[in-house]
C-alpha cells in the first residue's frame, strides 16, 4: 500500500492520464497537510497562550477566527481562479498562457494584500465592536487582529503561489513550505510567550513571520524549480488583462462564494456570546469545536481541490471519459474520509477538545457542537464537492448563488427569527443550522451540476470532432 502511494505521489504531475483513482488521493493529501500545517498556526496559538499566558488571552485570539477564516477563505477562493485556468493550460499545452496567468495572479495577490492589510488594519476595532466581541478580551482581541492584517500580503502571495504550484502538479511544495514555516510558528510561539512574556502579541508576530516564511518559500520554487511547466520570473511580471479578466470570471465567484459561507459564521459566532454573556468556558469549548472542525474542513477541501484540478486538467485536454472516472472517484474518497472522521469525533472527542480547554463545562460545550457536525460532515462534502466540480467546468457562479442563497441568506434567517426563542437559544440549536444548511445547498449544487455537466460534455465532443 505505501509503496502504492509514493508510486502515485511521483505521478500527480500528469493529471490526464494514467490510473486516476490513486493519483486523487496522492494529490489531495499533500495539500490536506498543507491546511492542516496551516490550521496549527492558530491551533498553536491558542494552547500556547491558554497555557502560558490566560483564558482571557485565548478567547482575544479565537474571537478573531470567524473573521481570519472569511478572509482567507475569500482570497483563497480567488486564488482557485489561478489554479483552474493554469491546470486548463497545462492540460491543452498552452505554456504561452499559462506564462501569463502565473505572473498576472501574483501581481494582483501582492496589490490586493496590501490593500487588505491596510484596510483591515484601521478598522479592525470597528469589526470587532460589529461582532458583539465581549469587553473582558476586547484590547487583546484587537491587538491580535491589528498584527494579523499586518501579514496580509504574505496570506495572499502564500495562497496565490501555492494555488499556481497545485495548477502545475505540485501540492507537495506548498505543504513543505508550511510545514517549514510551521515549525517556526511554534518555535516562536514559545519564545515569544513562555520567554519575553508577550503574551497576545507575541502569537500574532509569530504568526506573520511564518506566513512570510511560507510565501517565500513558494516563491522560490515557483522561480527555481525545473520541474515546473512554467517559472516565475521577474521580467515578465506585468498584468495582463484578458488573463486577470478570465481568472477573476472564475476565481472571483469561488471567493465570493467563501464570503457569502462565512459571513454569517461570524454572526454565528457573536450569537455564541449571547447564550450566557461572560461564560468563558462556553465560549472557548464551543470554539475550541470549532477550531477541531477546521480540520475536517482541510480533509474535505483538499479531496475537493484535488478534483477540480483533475477536471480543470481534462477538460483542457478534452478527456471526457476522465472526467466522468474524476467525479466518481473523488465522491468515493470522501465518502471515506468523512466515515473516519466521524469515528475520530466518536472515540476521540474529549482528547481532542482537552488540547484547548480544561474545564468540563467547555468539554461539554464544544462535544454538543461536534456532534451536530462532527458526524454529519459528509453532508458538509457533498456541498464543497458539487461546487468544485462546477468549478472545474468553470462554472463558479452556480455555487456562489446556492451558497448565497441556502447558507448565507437561510442561515442569517434562522438565527435572527427563531434564536431570540428561549427555546432556541441554546448552542444546540444554533449550530444544528449548519448541517440543515448543508442538506439544501447540496441539493441545488446537484441539480446544477446534472443540468450543465452533459451541456459542457457535449461541447468538449464536439470540439474534437471539428478538431478531426
């Protein structure tokens, strides 16, 4: 078996042919680590200053993660536009254009990331104050946000190179770049905090020298490396215009459709604080959960990007056989994948939230949240998985609609209509929303995919036969 995987690890680079079923999984699981590797900045994080600084100080840091995940699940959404128009490029033989859409997507990510720090950084006590975050940890809570969008940049350029990597066949240099960078993260999570006592502040700087770290290293590679279709290089950064336009046609949906999913998580989240107002324990149990679910989240997304990207790559070379194996067999990896993962919440739930709190009450807390999600995450992956098949066909606005409509709209409904209920006031109640959510999403994901899938087969036919 693990010779198996390492046969197919040296294989992912040619996405069109060969035994897919293998190659999905080796793709997926470098950038699964890539997430994780990422995840355990905040992760880290939070246990370091739980345990050498305070509660308090843990709470400043996970109030800011609805917020930090909006914002990189919006760029990285973008970014996917980059993957699918170079996988698309690669898969046609188009090294001109791939050229192109390398060195377009970075200026852009550098431009949009200094803008966005910027931003963020003069309004973050203004987003915090919206959010309802409570008094007790507010000044920490903005200092970390305050740093956080100091880093910005390296976010996007990090997400924009990794996601150029993964459209040329590599996921495993951005998941060694992290894994590098993590390492670090840690390294000086405890200097800074255990060492000069720098408490909140010291996890952000920690943070933003990683995330500078990562986005270098990708950088390089993507510059240095012979192994690349196309490299990075200096001369030929220059934004062009017809390229940007074609991976904002893609990518910009997919990032709007990021948005409209969390946007009302953050509402979500400053709900949390109105169940029982000053209860730390409640409120770090149930983010702690949450923090766990990212997790999940990483397993699900990496099986998603991986398939999207096989996609992107047969259509490009008009392989619609490979198309139909690619679907099938990145459904079946889920469905794998989320039968583990609710076993882990099954056997493993308390270890796993003890990593953050200690206090049963937080304990018990952050399981009734797991165990709404926890063991209904395949719901969770039939949703992200219809969308990135869309995706892959360059269809990105269909999920961002269903996404808008089903999770943004319904789930803002549902907690301004029925919370304020005594009954409904409980975190039961208020995260059984997501799984609710997921259920009527994905059924208009499928109906969309039904509908366009043998649309975009035919035209891919046709083309070949004009080709002949």
């Amino acid at each position: 078996m693990l010779k198996s995987l390492i046969y197919y690890f040296k294989q992912t680079k040619d996405m069109t042919n060969g035994h897919l079923f293998g190659k999905i999984i080796a793709f997926a699981i470098p950038t699964m680590l890539t997430t994780f590797v990422q995840l355990l900045y905040v992760t880290v994080d939070l246990s370091t200053v739980h345990f050498g600084d305070s509660a308090e100080s843990m709470g400043a840091i996970a109030s800011n993660t609805a917020l930090i995940n909006l914002i990189i699940v919006v760029f990285t959404g973008v970014s996917i536009g980059a993957n699918v128009l170079l996988s698309e490029a690669r898969g046609a033989g188009n090294k001109e254009k791939a050229n192109k859409v390398v060195h377009t997507s970075l200026i852009f990510a550098l431009i949009s990331g200094i803008f966005v720090g910027i931003v963020g950084f003069i309004v973050s006590d203004n987003i915090l104050q919206m959010m309802g975050t409570g008094e007790h940890y507010f000044a920490k809570a903005a200092l970390y946000l305050k740093i956080y969008f100091a880093g910005v940049p390296f976010v996007l350029l990090y997400n924009y190179s990794a996601q150029l990597l993964i459209g040329q066949g590599d996921s495993k240099s951005p998941f060694i770049s992290l894994l590098i960078a993590g390492l670090l993260n840690v390294a000086f999570d405890v200097w800074f905090v255990f060492g000069f006592k720098m408490g909140v502040a010291g996890v952000a700087i920690a943070t933003v020298i990683a995330e500078a770290v990562s986005a270098f290293v990708c950088l390089f590679v993507l510059m240095k490396s012979k192994k690349n279709y196309v490299n990075l290089s200096l001369k030929d950064l220059k934004v062009d215009g017809i390229v940007l336009k074609e991976v904002l046609k893609v990518g910009l949906p997919a990032g709007l459709q990021g948005f409209f999913f969390s946007l009302p998580n953050v509402l979500i989240q400053s709900s949390l604080y109105q169940i029982d107002p000053g209860n730390v324990n409640l409120e770090n149990g149930v983010i702690a959960a949450g923090n766990i679910e990212s997790y999940f989240y990483a397993v699900c997304d990496a099986i998603c990007i991986s398939t999207m990207t096989f996609i992107a790559a047969n259509m490009g070379a008009k392989k619609i056989e490979n198309i139909k194996k690619v679907i099938t067999y990145g459904l079946f990896w889920g469905a794998i994948m989320c039968a583990i993962l609710a076993a882990i919440v099954f056997f493993f739930h308390r270890p796993l939230l003890s990593l953050f709190v200690e206090e049963l009450e937080a304990i018990e807390a952050g399981y009734t949240r797991l165990s709404l999600t926890g063991y209904l995450y395949f719901l969770d992956f039939t949703m992200l998985f219809t969308g990135s098949v869309l995706r892959g066909l360059k269809r990105s606005t269909y999920p961002m609609i269903t996404t808008l409509v089903c999770c943004t709209g319904l789930r803002i409904i549902l907690v301004l209509t029925l919370f304020p209920f005594p009954m409904f006031h409980t975190v039961f109640w208020l995260y059984a929303l997501f799984p609710f959510t997921w259920i009527v999403a994905t059924i208009c994901n499928t109906v969309a995919l039904l509908t366009v899938l043998p649309k975009d087969l035919q035209k891919i036919k046709l083309t070949r036969v004009e080709a002949l």
